[in-house]
C-alpha cells in the first residue's frame, strides 16, 4: 500500500473507466476499477477505497442500488460517493427509469462526461 | 298529358253528331257509341278518359253503364247528358259518381265548358298521383336513411351515451355497453351516475350541459374501462337556445397510447445509443488532453486508437439505424436473383479467414452434396449470413472453433453456424434479435457493437422469406440456423 488515497471507478465501459482513470491520476491518486454495481461492492469489500466514483446506468446492478447497498453498511456509509449518470436530464420510459439524484444517499453527482478539473476538484473536496 | 279521348254514348244520332262537332277541333279523341253495349265494349277495347252518357237509351241504360264504369274503370269522368225533364235523374246519376251533367237541348259552348272542366280534373288527379308517389318515395327515403343511422349508430367502434339535461341517460349504442363495461340493466331511464360511478366522467357531462361547451377528457385504463379512452361530451341544444341534453363518445385510444409509448422509448433509447459512446469519447479526449501532459506517447496512442473505433461504431450504429429504418418501412428494393448457395457461403468464409487466424480460431466449412440455389438479393443477405459469422468469431474465445454445415430438406435449405464461444444465457436469448440489445456481462465487456446486427439479419432473412433461430448454452457455444427457400437450379446465361 502507498500513502496515496485510493480511488474506485466503477463503470461498464472500459474504455470511458480507462479515460477517467487517466485522468484521476494524473491528480495523484491510486485508481481501483470495477465494471458493474456488483464488482464495485466486491472491490470495496477487497480494499476499502477513499472514495468511489460510480456510474448509475450499469449491468447486474446499477449504480443506485450499489450507493444503497453501500449507505446501508456501516463499514462502508461513510465512504463519499459521487454518482455519474449520461441522463442527467430527467428522462423517464419503461426501459431506463432515472431516479431522481436528490433521492440518492451520494454525497455528490455529475453529468457525463466529466470535465477532468472538474472531477479532481470534486475528489479533493470529499477526501 | 296525353290526348284526352272522349267516348259519346247516345242512342240519338243527332246528339252524338252535336256533341261530335262541338267538341271537334279542340285536340281531342273523339268516338262514339249508339248503345250502352257499345259502349262498355268500346270502353273495354281502347279505354278513354271521358264519357259522355245518355241516361235513357234502350237495352242496357246510361245507369247500368255508369254503374259498370265505375266498378271497373273509376278513373273514367263520366259526364251524363239528360233532358231537362229528367233532371231529377241526372242529380241521382251525380250521387252515383257521374262528374257532371248537360240538359238538353245543349249549346256547343256549354259542352266545352263541362268537357274542360272534366279535363281539368283529370290533370290534376295526375298531377296529385305524381306528387302522392313522389311524397311516399321521399318517405321511404326518410325510413330507409333512420334503419341506415341506426345500423350505424349500433355498428360505431366508438361507444356512444345520450343523456337528457337531468343526466338521465335517453340513448346508447352497443359499444358503449361493452367498452365502458356497464353491467346496469336497463342503461335507459336511470341516471349516468348508476351505470357509470366515476365522478370525472359524470363532472365532464355536467361541464358541457352547465358551460355550453365541448369537453374532452381522458381516461387511464381502469378508471371507466379496462382501455384507453378519449371521451368528448358535447352539450345538444335547440335552434331556440333550450338545452335538450348532453352526447358523449368514447374512443378507445389504447393502440394510439402503446404505439406513442414505443416511440417516446425508441427515441430515448436512440438518444441513450449515441449518447453514452459519444460520452466515452469524450471522456477520451479530456483524459488524452491530461494524458499527452503527464504520460508516455504509447499511453497516448492507445487512447487515440480506442477513440477512433468508438467513432467508428458510432457511425456504424447511424447506419444500422438507417438501414434498419428503411426495411421496416419497406423502402427497401430486393434486387433477387437465383445465387448458389455454396459460392455465397465460400466467399464470406475466405473474407472472415483474417479475423479468424488473427486469434487462431477454426472455421470449418462443409457444405451438403447437393447443389441449391436460392433467390436472393446477394448485397443484403450476404451481408445478413457475414453478421452472423462474424459474431460467431467475435463470442468465441481465442482457439476455439465455428463450424458452418448445409442441407435441404422440405424445399428449404438450412444453413447452420456453430460456434464454441461463450453462449448465450437463458434469460438474454429472446432478446437477442432485440433493437439495441446486448448481452452484458464480463465475457462481453470488451467486445463493441451497435446492438442492431442480429435485427438487421432478421429483417434481411424475413424479407427474403426466411427463417432464424438460435440454440445457446452459455460456456459451450451458439448455433444460429437461417432457413431459405430453395429455387430451381437456374442455367447461366
């Protein structure tokens, strides 16, 4: 283990895990990454990370449930969160229902895709 | 009308010849006749419109006549011709239906006088038969077009209810009892309220009586029907301004709803396809800006190269959608030709070879003994049975194996592709000629597509009066199998 903070990513598509990754970084941080809401929960059981960046929309479990499975641990409620989500305007039908973010226990939210300053910013200011 | 003919009936030559001459010249027909018998015989043979009628004549007298006339041809005016000292018998002749009489001695003139007259009433009695014929066509037109709006009315999809100005329900059809499922027995006569216990359905009808005004409203499935309704209310008012009562129509709008629902998901769905790449590229080029800083070239490439083929995809998917969209409205045009089933298979089999050796995958090929064509167009379906080949390749873990095998049977050929890859799970099978679906999971994490091939592949293959199906196990391959129907063996030219 280093003394840097560890960051997790947890998104579906690796090639957007491998950008942000680049980019988180670059901001001095060790970055852990997860492809779905289930691994996310495994990966944090492994090693218990500084603060994870979730995306909503993901197979097997999405990001809301993994932020309400994680809230609900005592082990793992205090570790900040900051949800991605690409439908940030709030479009319902019958296939993706997008629940409203002020509902989510996240510490934080952001539009994908994320401005690089931006997210270190938000990191920094949750670690 | 046609020429008036008269008949003279007088055993008097004199008379008959005066009265002749009177009427002569005038446009009439005139005969004569110098017994009662004659007479009813010459009535018989030609038919006339007016006979003149002496009362006293031997044999058979101007009475018997009359009475004959009448029973037989009432429509004859008979006008009696009688001395004056038998005046009293002409007045008895009237009441048995003559039209008029002349005493004699007669002048001409007052002969043309009583003929004219009986002319006149012949016309009219024409014109009043035209006009009764006329009246009663006009109401069997009037019957048949009620039994036509009321064949209407009960045949109308749209459920129709009446109600007076009290709300009491005066009139409905047979849709209304089945869409609105009313189980009230009678509907008639009872308030709306008692056969239908919504208040937004009874507030609608009070609105558009109370307002004047035409209220639309609708309704959600189980609310007032088990089917989406559009219910308009109009208020039905007299030319005078009195309010006679209320008519609603309901509309079963549910296909409406679904179809607006598809198309509200399509579109989110579309937008969430382009979006989420179009996302990760972006992502790629911040994190390139932050990477080309920090990191060594290659790091740089790769990002860049990875770039590249999303945009690609993307392109691709736009395409796809395109396509897809163009056979669904079936914009489409099918070149078809008879192709040999064989050349079509060997020829997509050496242009996936590369993708294969690149990651020493088998693909062995072993076609049936017999020839077949098939009539198709070759653009489409080969690029339909290359989809298929190349998912075969890129769900199968590197050294792993696709087999292709033809046959015929029952006029079909069927062509079979079987691959030792991944599988597909029990639960993804369905959907997998779903528009944008994709199985997701680990396996699959790294393999890109748009979603839309194996749609693409099945409208190809349906067009072409085809069939597909597909058999999984996860963990021990796929096999699709295209089925075609096969044409004679066509000679080339």
């Amino acid at each position: 283990m280093t003394d840097k903070k560890q960051i997790l990513l947890v998104d579906d598509d690796p090639d957007f895990v491998e950008a942000v990754k680049v980019i988180v970084e670059s901001g001095g941080y060790d970055v852990q990454v997860a492809y779905d809401g289930q691994e996310g929960l495994e990966a944090v059981a492994e090693n218990k990370p500084d603060l994870i960046v979730l995306d909503v929309m993901m197979p097997v479990m999405n990001g809301h449930e993994a932020c309400a499975k994680l809230k609900g641990d005592d082990a793992t409620k205090e570790i900040p969160i900051i949800l991605l989500t690409a439908v940030a305007d709030r479009v319902t039908t019958s296939t993706y229902t997008h629940r409203d973010m002020l509902e989510s226990e996240a510490e934080d939210y952001m539009p994908k895709p994320v401005e690089p300053q931006e997210l270190l910013e938000r990191i920094k200011s949750w670690l | 009308m046609d020429t008036v003919r008269i008949l003279i009936v007088d055993d008097e030559k004199v008379i008959r010849e005066g009265v002749a001459r009177a009427l002569s010249g005038r446009g009439f027909t005139v005969d004569k006749a110098e017994s009662g018998e004659r007479g009813i015989e010459m009535i018989k043979q030609s038919g006339f419109d007016i006979v003149l009628l002496d009362l006293m004549m031997p044999g058979i007298d101007g009475f018997a006549v009359l009475e004959w006339i009448k029973e037989h041809e009432p429509q004859i005016q008979v006008i009696v011709v009688t001395g004056f000292a038998t005046v009293s018998k002409a007045v008895t002749a009237m009441k048995q239906g003559a039209f008029d009489f002349v005493g004699k001695p007669f002048t001409p003139d007052y002969i043309r006088i009583v003929v004219d007259r009986a002319v006149d009433k012949i016309t009219l009695r024409a014109e009043a038969e035209e006009l009764r014929e006329e009246r009663s066509l006009s109401l069997n037109t009037i019957q048949q077009e009620q039994s036509r709006l009321k064949t209407v009315f009960g045949c109308m999809a749209e459920a129709v209810l009446i109600t007076d100005p009290e709300g009491v329900v005066v009139l409905h059809n047979p849709a209304a009892i089945k869409l609105l499922e009313i189980q009230t027995d009678p509907v008639i006569g009872k308030p709306f309220s008692e056969s239908i216990s919504d208040s937004v359905a009874l507030q609608m009808i009070e609105e558009a009586m109370s307002n004047g005004v035409v209220v639309t409203q609708e309704f959600k499935p189980g609310s007032i029907s088990r089917r989406y309704l559009r219910a308009h209310c109009s208020p039905v008012v007299s030319s005078s301004g009195v309010l006679l009562g209320s008519v609603t129509t309901y509309e079963d709008v549910s296909t409406n709803k679904e179809i607006d629902r598809m198309k509200s998901d399509f579109v989110a769905m579309v937008a969430h396809e382009l979006k989420s790449p179009l996302a990760s590229i972006e992502q790629m080029i911040y994190a390139l800006q932050v990477d080309c800083k920090y990191e060594a070239l290659q790091s740089c490439n790769k990002l860049h190269s990875r770039m590249t083929v999303r945009t690609k995809d993307l392109l691709r998917l736009i395409d796809n959608l395109l396509n897809l969209s163009k056979l669904e409205s079936g914009t489409v045009v099918f070149n078809l030709e008879a192709t040999r089933g064989h050349d079509i298979i060997k020829d997509i089999v050496e242009v996936a070879a590369p993708q294969a050796e690149a990651r020493n995958i088998e693909i062995r090929y072993l076609p049936c003994q017999e020839e077949w064509w098939f009539n198709v167009d070759y653009d489409h379906i080969r690029t339909a049975i290359m989809n298929i080949v190349s998912n075969a390749i890129k769900y199968t873990p590197d050294g792993g194996s696709v087999d292709i095998t033809t046959s015929l049977s029952g006029g079909f050929a069927n062509l079979v592709f079987s691959d030792s890859g991944i599988g597909i799970s029990q639960e993804d099978l369905p959907h997998i000629f779903d528009r944008f679906y994709r199985v997701k999971g680990k396996a699959t994490r790294h393999i890109t597509g748009s979603g839309l091939g194996l749609s693409l592949v099945k409208e190809v293959v349906e067009a072409h009066q085809g069939y597909i199906d597909v058999r999984s196990s996860p963990d021990q391959g796929t096999t699709f199998t295209m089925s075609f129907p096969i044409v004679e063996r066509v000679n080339a030219e």
